[in-house]
C-alpha cells in the first residue's frame, strides 16, 4: 500500500512537470493554451530520458521535433494563402506567461492526451515521458501526430517503440 502511495506521489510529480512544461513550450510558442504537441516537447524534456529513448530507438532526433510543429503550422497558414517567411509560424513569438486562477486548462488535443494517458495500463510502472509518446501515437489528427508523420514516423512505429522503451525502464 505504501508502494502505491508513493507512486501516486511520483506520478503526480510527472503530471504537474508535463502541465507547466507545456505550458511554457506553449507560451514560447506565442500560445496560450497547450496542445499535445507541447505535452511531447514536455516529455522530451523529462529527466527520465524515456521519450527521447523512443526517439533514438526510431533513429530520429528528438530535437527536432520542434521544427517538424513548426513546419506544420507554416504549411497550415500557407495552405489558406498566407505566405510566411521559413521559420516565423508560431514557435518563436513569445507570450505572457497565463496567469489564471482557473483550473488547468488546455487545447482540446492535450485534453484528450490526458484522457489516454490516464486510460493507460501501466502495470504499476510509474508515469514516464514513454506514456506520453505512446499516447500520441494512437492521435490521428492535430499537430502533434502531423509533425510526428512529418519526420516520418509512423504510428505503429512510435507505438511499438514507446513499448519497448517502456519494458526496458520497467526493466531498469
């Protein structure tokens, strides 16, 4: 029972470091609310080292992740005829910190990435930067799974790598 205490503890520790993590990566991003793209960056960021595990297993530089969302923002704003210049699309503009006495809140896409990642199994494994990967693996649509695609990563792939990064940590 302490066990379990102690992860709930753990896991509420990773939780909070994904929310402000985002949020910052959002609020660099010249965004005010979050989205699982910004949740990704969060993870990539974690001390575990798992995320970028998943990653490297895929023979792809986790960092550049965040080009790959910028790329899809200009290639959003290009497609409604907006011409911009490689580069300035939304990562760079930063914006005030949000200062809300509101509860937590987000872009839908990093809703439902909470959703997943609290419907994951975990076996009593604690909560890694892995789950968030494995998380937005099963996203068909929004930013973060286009940029994903975009650096050639499929699904299945991410998936099946977040997995084994996940046994190895398990493992550890």
């Amino acid at each position: 029972m302490f066990d379990a205490i102690k992860k709930r503890f753990r896991d509420m520790g990773t939780i909070k470091a994904l929310c402000q993590g985002a949020e910052r990566h959002a609020n660099l991003a010249g965004q005010k609310e979050p989205g699982a793209e910004h949740f990704v960056l969060a993870a990539l960021d974690l001390p575990d080292g798992s995320a970028r595990g998943v990653f490297e297993r895929l023979r792809a530089d986790p960092d550049g992740y965040r080009a790959a969302i910028a790329q899809q923002y200009e290639d959003a704003l290009r497609n409604v005829g907006i011409a911009v210049p490689q580069g300035a699309a939304g990562f760079g503009a930063a914006a005030a910190p949000a200062t809300s006495a509101t509860i937590y809140s987000g872009q839908p896409s990093a809703q439902a990435l909470m959703k997943r990642l609290a419907g994951q199994e975990k076996n009593g494994a604690p909560l890694l930067g892995a789950h968030v990967i494995l998380a937005v693996a099963d996203s068909q649509y929004g930013v973060a799974a286009r940029a994903l695609q975009a650096m050639g990563l499929a699904p299945a792939q991410l998936a099946q790598a977040a997995q084994a990064q996940l046994e190895v940590s398990r493992n550890a």
